[in-house]
C-alpha cells in the first residue's frame, strides 16, 4: 500500500521497522499512519490531496472518520491540526526543502492543543520527536503572525470576495466589492479590501492582515456572482474562518452579497443568514444603510468623539485658507484643539495634591529619621531614602504624573493614552503612601483638623485623591476648536500646518481606538485591593506591642525607632513605639553594636538597637546574653561603674556614636584612656562591644578605679 507524502503528494518509501518514511520527491521525512489497513490510507491519502489543494475543511472531515474507525490513529490528529492551522508546504529556495507556512491564525498554541496533547502522549521515540520540531516551527510561525495582527487597527467590515478568474481577469465580484468599498469608506467605516488594502504588503505573508481584519470586523460581506466563486478554495476559507469566529462572537455578522445567481445556489452555510440581492433597485443604498445599523447597534458611544458639524466646517475651511503673498510667503489660519478650562483645573488639583501629599509623606519620612538619630550626615540621609526604596517609588510617581499630564494636554492622540498612565500612577501612588504607614509614624501635624498622624487622616486624604482620580477617569470631556488669526509663514511651514489643521479635523470622526483592556483594567483593579489589604494588616500589625508579661523575657521602648529585618539593616520591618512592650527572642552584636531581635503581638519579627531599651530577662539564658560585666581581676587595672548607667560610646567623645550602656557596680578592664579635664576609658563588655566611657560628668566622678 502506497502513501502520499502530505508536504508534496508524492509517493512515500517507509524506513524498516519505524513509523517514519522519506518521500521519494521532495525527500521529506515524515510519520506515517498504519499502513495495513488498505481502507484508512485510502482515506489518508484523500484527506491529504485536499488538504495539499488547501481544502482544509474537506480534508478535517476526512481525518475525523479516521478517528471514528480508531481514534488512535495519531497522524489522523496531526492531519485535524494542520487543517486548523491551515498549513501549507512550500519550498523553501534557500535550503530546496519544504517548510511549513500558516493559512488559518487562531490566538491559542498549537502546543496547548487536545490533539497535540494527544499526540505527546501516544508517541514515542523519532516519531515523537518529529511532531515536537514540526509543532515548535508553526507556533514560531504563528507567534509571528499574531505580533504582527496586534498592531494593526481595527476594521468595520471584511469585504471578501474572488479577484480574479481562471483567465486572470478581473472578476465581476471584484467590480462589485469595490463599489461597495467605495461607498463604505465614503461614510468613515474603515474597511477590509483585498485589493487595495493589502496593496501596500507586497512582498510581505498577507496572513498576518487577513487574520487581524477578520477577528476585529463586525460585518463581513461575501460577493459572489456565480456559485463557483463562492466556493473557491481562499474565498471559503475566509468566510469559513469568519463563520467559526460567530460561533463565540454574538456582535459578528455574515451578510452574504450576491448577482447573477438564484439565491438558493448559495453555500448551504448561509442558509439561515438574511442575503442582499444586487440586482435589486437600491441595493447598494440598502447595504451600506444595513451596515451602518449593524454597526450603530453595537458602537460604544464613549468611542467615539462628539462631532460638532460648526466646527467640523470650521476647521474644514481653514485648511483650504492659505492665501498666497507672492515672494514664497502666505497667510495661514492656525487651527488648535484644547480641552475646557474647568477640566484643565481638575487636572491641575489631581497632580498638584498628589505630588504635595507624597512629598510631604517623604518629608515626614526623613524628618523622623533627623529627629530620632543623635547624629546624622547628608550621606547617612541618602543612604536612608535609597535604601528602603522611599526615593525610588517617589521618583517613579513624579515621573509618572508628569507623563500623565504630558499626555493630557498636548494633543487628543496623547490624550487617548492617558487611563494606563493613570492607573498605573495610582498603583505607584499607593503603595508609597503605604510605606510610611507601615512604619507607624507621620510626625507631621496637618492644618486644619486632621492629624496625620492618624491612620483615619491618611485614608481621608486617599479619599480625596482616588475621588479626583476618578473624576478624571470617567470625565469624558469634549474637546474645543480654536483658528486664530492669520499668520505669516513660509511655503515648508504652511504645509506643515495645513497638515495639522487636516489632522485635527480627522480627529473629531475618528474612532477612538485606545480603549483599555478589560482584563488588564481587572488584573490592575484586584493587585491594588491585594496591596491595600496586605499593606492595612502590616500597617497596623507593625505599629503594635504586646501585652506586658513578667513571667517572660521582654523588652521595654524607651524611644521610638525602627525594626529592621536583619541586624544593622536598612531594610526596614516597621517601628517600635515608646511605652510598648515587645517578646525579646535573641541578641545579636555586628559591627560593635548590640541588637536584640523581638517579635510583636501580630508575630512579626525584627532587629532593634539595643540603646534606649530596658529589659526584663527572666530566664537564665536571658540573663546570660545580657552579662556585660567582666570578671574581676586584681592583676590588670580596672574600674567599677558607681553611676546608675553610662552610654558606650565610638570614640571619646560626647557627640559620637552610642554602642550601648554600662550600668552601677559592673566591673571593666580598662583597654586605653584619653582626656585630661574629663577621661574617657575604653572598655569592651564581654559580649563584644568595644567603645569609650566618660569617667566623669560636670566634675562629678561615675567610675572608681580598682586596686
């Protein structure tokens, strides 16, 4: 039993023992179904001659009773995806091979389909390796057809319809459809015609445009004037695909076209669709009448822009009134587009108070890190501001916003851009409004009423700003013409801004194409309830303690200041407040400085310094972690402390760093000594930290020193 290569239709030599064969023609490698059974490769061979004439709907059929007689039969399921895909072999003249292209674009891999599951899951060895390069190379092939389809602009109406006959000669169909074209056009519908439309991708796969204009227009008419034209191979394939696009798409509509015939020698699928006879008095009139209600019924009217006809004439006349001066000079009417003032003011308010508000929540922000650090430098700010991403988010939301406004007021083509930037500035906005609050301190008092210092006044001033940002979200405003008066320019200049004044004009009936994917506006809408709820729970987690409880290791705040997530951090964790009590967990000493790890009543847990914080130790490992004092020995100089407590500092200065406390009747060995009128000793405490104590304060003595 002789099977045909399904790359060209020639005969197939079978390689001993596999599944796999070479075409004796094109010498392809390919799989091969079960070549015992006379009645099934009959069957594949029939459904391969039609698929190689590119009758991929005859030919699916034909593959589908395969798998009727046995549904195992995995090159039937090979043969159902190239007819989906519409694949076609053609040679490649670089390498003399055939190589696949696509006819028949659909939005979901071939990688993900049944059949191909199916496939991965059945076979096994070379066979399977065949079907896995051939599968990757389409999906290439096809992931290249829909970026291109992506950018294109939606269409109205897909005329389809046979060019040419077997003579090649135009066809009366073809007569017929750009009539209709015409027409169309003439009433601002953007329109999908072969022969013009695809005029300018010579050279270039047509698929691509063929796809794009077919998934996005509503109407399709199919021209025909003999019922041989209605069922050539690319002409079904077009309204076959627009037909199986119907099927998921309630607003898509065939309308069949047709002269010449009698209507029941049309396709039996348009049996139940309402056709148009054009040998009928007004035709034409009645079809393009149809598609404008078709068209009307489904149009979103925030789409499109308030046409004024004043204005339209307006600006019409200005862009013929370039009156010539002689000498290469003319007077031209400057036409400009701008929004009403009161929408101006909205946008103004929108950015001057969220800019304000974040810049003063920054302010804030380095504000309590001045106040609260007993030394601080330039250097040490910017390293606190870039550190915990404050300045970053800040700086995106600035950039953002003026991006936004950008887009707002220079022209309507920006303007139709501006819900992404929006949404997008208010995520930014969010989540670094969020930080401070996370930290459990706004230092500053607001005017008026309101302390920000309150959660409830920063969600009130949320309200007002995501109250303005919807304002101008949903504030659709229409946009005003002004033609000032005559101004003298040059020949370049004039037709630059008779350009502009054309391009204004077409403004006010174009389309507006910018409309904001729903599933983007979904994804956006649910991150920011996700980031708002995380942010309230660590919020308020953050900014408490727990209850006081003698029974267990614990410590005291003296001073506010933050939890880091790792010791000597700057990632910060939130704040620990004067007067809470936190669970001490452990003692860390880095750098020379000791840090206790606590954890709050929510369970979170971080690093605080341990100065300005009294503990209450308990157990015996608590109160071995905090045994500083060194162990008396006669024969090396030492002091005892006789003051209640006495900071560690970095050097022998007043105004240097603090390390930690030494407290009453602790004993030190004294590592060096500096200072005349007041000493300093150095010291190191036996849990590592090493620094300097005054021995006195105004006069009076805090350490004895020891025999």
């Amino acid at each position: 039993m002789v099977f045909k290569c399904k790359m060209c239709g020639g005969d197939i030599t079978p390689k001993q023992g596999t599944n796999i064969g070479i075409c004796s023609y094109c010498k392809s490698t390919m799989t091969l179904p079960n070549l015992e059974d006379e009645k099934i490769v009959n069957l594949y061979n029939r459904a391969n001659d039609l698929r190689l004439a590119n009758r991929f709907d005859e030919a699916k059929e034909i593959y589908e009773k395969i798998l009727l007689i046995n549904n195992a039969e995995i090159e039937a399921h090979w043969g159902i995806l190239l007819c989906r895909y519409g694949i076609e072999y053609v040679d490649d003249p670089n390498t003399n091979k055939k190589i696949p292209t696509c006819h028949r674009t659909i939005d979901s891999s071939i990688l993900v389909d049944a059949d191909f599951k199916f496939i991965k899951k059945e076979a096994y060895g070379e066979v399977l390796e065949l079907y896995k390069n051939e599968a990757k190379v389409i999906d290439e092939i096809q992931n290249g057809i829909l970026s291109i389809s992506k950018k294109e602009k939606p269409y109205d109406v897909f005329i389809c319809y046979k060019e040419t006959d077997e003579a090649g000669e135009r066809t009366k169909d073809s007569v017929i459809a750009e009539d209709i074209y015409d027409k169309l056009v003439l009433q601002g519908l953007k329109v999908f015609f072969a022969r013009i439309t695809l005029e300018s991708k010579l050279g270039m796969e047509y698929e691509p445009y063929i796809y794009s204009a077919l998934k996005s227009a509503k109407v399709m008419l199919v021209v025909g004037t003999k019922e041989e034209h209605f069922n050539a191979v690319w002409v079904k394939n077009e309204w076959l695909r627009f037909l199986e696009m119907m099927k998921t798409n309630k607003e898509k509509h065939l309308i069949p076209v047709y002269s010449g015939i009698d209507a029941y020698k049309l396709p039996e699928e348009f049996a139940m669709l309402q056709a148009q006879n054009m040998d009928k008095i007004g035709a034409m009139q009645d079809i393009v009448r149809g598609i404008k209600k078709i068209l009307d019924e489904y149009k979103d009217d925030s789409e499109y822009e308030e046409i004024n006809k004043e204005t339209i004439e307006k600006v019409a006349a200005a862009i013929g009134d370039a009156r010539s001066l002689g000498n290469g000079s003319y007077e031209v009417t400057v036409v400009k587009e701008r929004l009403p003032v009161w929408y101006y003011l909205l946008i103004s308010a929108t950015f001057v108070f969220g800019f304000f508000f974040s810049l003063m929540l920054l302010s804030n922000e380095v504000f309590y890190h001045l106040v609260t650090k007993e030394s601080y430098s330039v250097i040490d700010l910017i390293r606190y501001v870039t550190g915990n991403g404050l300045l970053i988010l800040w700086g995106m939301f600035v950039l953002f916003m003026i991006i936004s406004l950008l887009c707002f007021i220079i022209n309507r083509k920006t303007f139709k851009l501006r819900k992404y930037f929006l949404i997008t500035g208010l995520l930014i906005f969010l989540e670094f409004n969020m930080l401070p609050i996370k930290y459990g301190y706004m230092p500053f008092r607001f005017p008026f009423v309101l302390n920000i210092r309150d959660l409830d006044g920063v969600f009130f001033f949320y309200f007002i700003f995501v109250t303005l940002f919807l304002l101008l979200w949903f504030i659709k405003p229409t946009w005003q013409i002004n033609t000032s008066g005559k101004t003298l320019m040059n020949e370049e200049e004039k037709n630059k801004q008779l350009a502009k004044n054309q391009e204004i004009k077409n403004n006010f009936s174009r389309k507006d194409d910018s409309k904001v994917n729903k599933k983007f506006l979904l994804g956006i809408f649910l991150t920011l309830v996700v980031l708002f709820f995380i942010n309230i729970y660590t919020s308020l987690a953050a900014c408490k303690g727990t209850n006081k409880d003698d029974t267990i290791d614990q410590v005291e705040i003296m001073v506010s200041k933050e939890m880091t997530k790792l010791p000597g951090s700057k990632y910060y964790n939130g704040q620990v407040k004067k007067g809470e009590f936190y669970n001490l967990i452990n003692v860390v000493v880095k750098d020379n400085k000791m840090y206790l790890g606590i954890k709050n009543k929510a369970g979170i847990f971080g690093y605080i310094n341990r100065a300005s914080v009294n503990i209450n130790c308990v157990s015996d490992k608590c109160l071995q972690m905090f045994k500083q004092t060194n162990d008396r020995n006669p024969e090396v100089k030492q002091l005892i402390v006789t003051t209640e407590y006495i900071n560690i500092r970095a050097s022998s200065y007043a105004s240097s760093v603090n390390l930690g406390r030494v407290y009453k009747d602790e004993i030190y060995t004294i590592l060096d000594k500096a200072g005349y009128q007041e000493i300093w000793y150095k010291i190191k405490t036996s849990n590592g930290i090493e620094g300097w104590i005054a021995g006195s304060f105004n006069k009076e003595k805090m350490v004895d020193i020891l025999d």
